[in-house]
C-alpha cells in the first residue's frame, strides 16, 4: 500500500512529470553502467566512454572496440519494457504525467507506449547527421546485423572499419551519420535540457525514478524542481543523492511501486 500523504499528493496534482535513470532500466534486465557488473567494470569509461577516447582504442585495439559495440547493445536488445515503462505510459494516456524525462538511451520508455519522451543522452537506436542533423532509427534486426558483421572481422583493422562506415553512411547532405548518444566530453542536446528543466519548474508533482542523482547536468533537474516547489516523490531501491531533497522516499522497486499509482 502506498503510504497516505503519499496517495493524495498524487491525487492532487494535475500536472505529472517522470525523470527516470539507469535502475528503471535495470529491473528489465539492463545493468546499470557503474554497477558491479555494469560496463564500465569491463570497459573503462575514459577509453570506450568518449569519441577521442574510441578513436584511440580503434587503432591500437580496433577488437576490444568491437567486443564494447557488442556488449553494449547485447542486454538492451534483449530487454522488454518493464511494469515501471508501462504504468509511466498509462499515466500518460489518461493524462495524468505531461512527460518523461529519462537519461536512459534504451528506448524503453518508447517501447512501452510513453510519446512524450525527452532523451537527455539521446538513443542507441537512432543515428544523426553530423552535418544537418537528420536522423534515423536502426531496427532490431539491422543492428543484430551489424553487430554479427563486427564479430565476424574481427582480426582485421581493415574489415572493422569497412562493417563501420557501412553502418555510418552519408547522408543526402553528404555529412556522415553517427549514434545520437552523448559521449563523455559532449554537452547534452540544449533544446531538450531546457525543455527539461521548463518541464520540472512547471508540474505539481516530480517523480524521480531509479537514478543516482550523481550524473551531471542532468543530476541538477531534481533541485530546479525543488527550487520551483514542485513536489518530489523518489522511488528508489536505496537512497540517491536525491533522497535530502524529495517530499517523499519510497524504497522499493519501481517495477512493483509506480503500477499502484494507478490504482488510487
């Protein structure tokens, strides 16, 4: 049961927001990138986590590039929305929540059936012109493709390189695609960080979802919020750095805790 200041300040407020992390992600099977079995464990982030950093690793280990590119997507193309995406995106259809705002790159919010979705470190799915910005999404099958490709060239710089600019081709404009993600060292898209934090200034109610609240810009929406009065319930296994700030804490997972709201 949801303790009961909890349920009529959810009642009471019209307007919604969800600002949703990487443990959202992880009670679908997705393990989050600093946990103990998290990649960054594996793989470290000053290596494999920036461009110069990759470019770098792809000349003097252009196989331990592919084994990151393969293990990176392995879990996510395995995942399915969890009972946390799908009551985020019924909330939403009765238009209870405004929006999502995630710092995931899964496309899981989407999956589940949330439209309204800002993408604070963009998607592993979509690609983006360098040059104009056009973008487009990779399906399921053509990234399993392309990940099958890498595997198979493995031993040859030359090979590699060739399965990567298949992938990354020109687009009209002439520029060349890349994955829309935020590396380390990249600022995060402005036009969604600002309709972010409009966002949380203007709710009633601000859900804060399996983050740790450690992750910088995006780790500053939550004190906008609170700045603003806006209310904060945070549903979280353990505490977060956002715990001090939020109205409410509610210790659990978010899989088994947000499905109740649905209910009151």
């Amino acid at each position: 049961m949801l303790p009961d200041e909890v349920v009529t300040l959810y009642r009471r407020a019209k307007r919604v927001a969800a600002f949703t992390g990487a443990g959202i992600s992880e009670e679908s099977g997705i393990p989050t990138f600093r946990g103990d079995s998290g990649l960054w464990v594996k793989y470290p982030p000053e290596k494999f986590a920036s461009v110069t950093g990759l470019l770098r690793m792809f000349i003097t280990q252009p196989d331990r590039v592919v084994d990151f590119a393969i293990d990176f997507y392995r879990m996510p193309l395995m995942a399915e929305p969890n009972p946390a995406h799908y009551a985020l995106a019924e909330m939403e259809r009765t238009g209870k929540l405004i929006a999502v705002i995630t710092q995931n790159v899964d496309n899981l919010h989407q999956r589940a059936g949330s439209k309204n979705v800002l993408e604070l470190h963009g998607n592993m799915y979509r690609l983006r012109c360098m040059r104009c910005g056009k973008h487009r999404y990779m399906a399921k099958d053509e990234i399993e493709g392309m990940l099958n490709r890498l595997q198979q060239a493995k031993g040859s710089r030359i090979r590699i390189l060739r399965v990567v600019t298949g992938i990354f081709k020109r687009c009209e404009c002439g520029g060349r695609y890349r994955v829309d993600m935020v590396f380390f060292g990249e600022p995060l898209p402005q036009d969604v960080l600002f309709e972010a934090e409009r966002i949380v200034q203007e709710v009633d109610l601000l859900f804060v979802i399996g983050t740790s609240g450690v992750v910088y810009p995006a780790a500053s929406l939550p004190y906008i919020a609170k700045d603003a009065g806006t209310k904060i319930i945070e549903i979280n296994p353990v505490a977060s750095a956002v715990t001090q700030i939020a109205d409410h804490f509610l210790q659990g997972k978010a899989g088994e805790i947000l499905p109740k709201f649905l209910h009151v």
